[in-house]
C-alpha cells in the first residue's frame, strides 16, 4: 500500500525515510563539520534513535534530522554537554517547549492558559433574564417529562414560585439528555447536585471570610470559573490514567 493510498483510507502515512547520507546533506550548510561517525556518536549516546531496515541500514525521519539540528546547535552555540542535551530532549520528548524569548534555550513547562470548555467569570454573571414553563424547558431540551421529574426530584432542575425554569436549566435538561443517551440516568447525577452544592458552599464562605475587588457577584464568578477549572482538569487527568 502507497503511503497516498494509506492518506486515502484514512491512516496516517508512514513518514518519509532518509539515508544517512541525506541528513548529512540537509545537516552540512549549518553544520559543515558533521560526520556519519558524529551521527554514529550521538546514536550511541541515546540522543537520536534511527530505524533500523531488515539489512541493518540505519534510516532517519524528519523528526530525527530536528532532533539533530537541536544537539548540533546546543554543542555548537551553548556548548551544552551531553547530560544537558539529554535532559533537554527529555523534557521536548514530555511536550515541554523552548521559551519564546530565547528560541534553542532550555526546554519550559507551557504556561497555563485558559481552558476554552471552562466558562470564564464574566460567562458565569447572571444569565439573561428568562422564564421558562416545564413544556417550553422540555421542547427545548429533548427530555420527556418523566426525567423531567425524576431530575427535580433530585435536585437538579428547581422551578421558582410560580413553577417556571430560569436559563440555567436550559444547560442541566440538555446535559441531562446526553447522559441519558449513555446509559446515565436522574439517579446516577445527583453526585453532581452534592458536589455543586459543596462548592457554592466554598464560595460562600470565601466571600464572607476575605475581602477583595470588584462587587460580590464579580468575585462569586471569578472563585466559580476557578472551581469549574479544577474539577475540570481533575476529571480530565483521571480519564488520561
């Protein structure tokens, strides 16, 4: 099977294969003085990994000619050793990545960014103002009216005074909807009423302990966000294991 044939059905295509020749080619205008035993060397010393073929010739991808150009220009311009090398290609290989400001320098942890699937503080103010009837919050969310039940029941859906559904119950019906396409029914979520309850707690509390800036709802939603970001990444790192 060609590698265009294996792109086609939707498998990754094998990447391309270099003699070592090529890379000594594609190395030699920065690197003049490099050599098959220099490539050998760094072999040897774990730094680059070739393919093997069933004959024994060592054969090299893109990738390892990146990772070759890094080592030759960290002995070259940083005189680094090869401990430090090795340590810096470590920490590439575990995804951390040069520092912007210093292009080749040593590898850094990413800096922490917001994650796009958490709500930020301004998205958890208060919703707009709606209203909605149970077979409005139904029509709209695709849940029959006995889950309807059972997830007021449960905690998870709660009607005001006049027994209509504020905007957040949109979110909760749709969600509830989903899960229950997975097997997952009312019941199985009141952990996630508990665990809301618990951080609205810690919220609370917070903002009756320490002062700080902004009004009581703009600090409310910024402890939130942070809250929800948490929960967040701990699920994310469980499923990961």
């Amino acid at each position: 099977m060609t590698a265009g044939t294996a792109a086609a059905d939707g498998a990754a295509p094998s990447p391309r294969r270099l003699t070592i020749g090529k890379v000594l080619a594609a190395l030699s205008e920065d690197f003049p003085d490099v050599s098959a035993s220099k490539i050998r060397f760094l072999e040897a010393e774990g730094l680059v990994q070739p393919h093997r073929t069933a004959s024994g010739y060592r054969t090299y991808t893109e990738d390892d000619v990146r990772r070759l150009r890094y080592v030759l220009t960290a002995q070259r311009d940083r005189y680094w050793p090869l401990k430090v090398i090795r340590e810096a290609l470590d920490a590439l290989d575990r995804g951390l990545s040069d520092p912007a400001e210093d292009p080749g320098g040593r590898p850094e942890p990413p800096t922490p960014t917001a994650d796009p699937e958490v709500p930020s503080p301004v998205d958890l103010l208060p919703a707009p103002v709606v209203s909605l009837t149970g077979p409005e919050l139904r029509a709209a969310t695709g849940i029959d009216r006995d889950t309807m039940h059972a997830l007021e029941t449960y905690g998870l859906l709660q009607a005001d005074e006049r027994g209509h559904f504020g905007h957040e119950a949109l979110a909760i019906g749709a969600a509830a909807r989903t899960l229950s396409d997975h097997g997952l029914e009312p019941r199985h979520l009141r952990p996630f009423r508990t665990a809301a309850d618990r951080e609205i707690g810690l919220v609370d509390q917070v903002l009756a302990t320490r002062r700080g800036s902004g009004t009581r709802q703009e600090r409310a939603a910024e402890i939130a966000s942070a809250c929800i970001a948490l929960h967040v990444a701990l699920v994310r790192a469980g499923l990961r294991r």
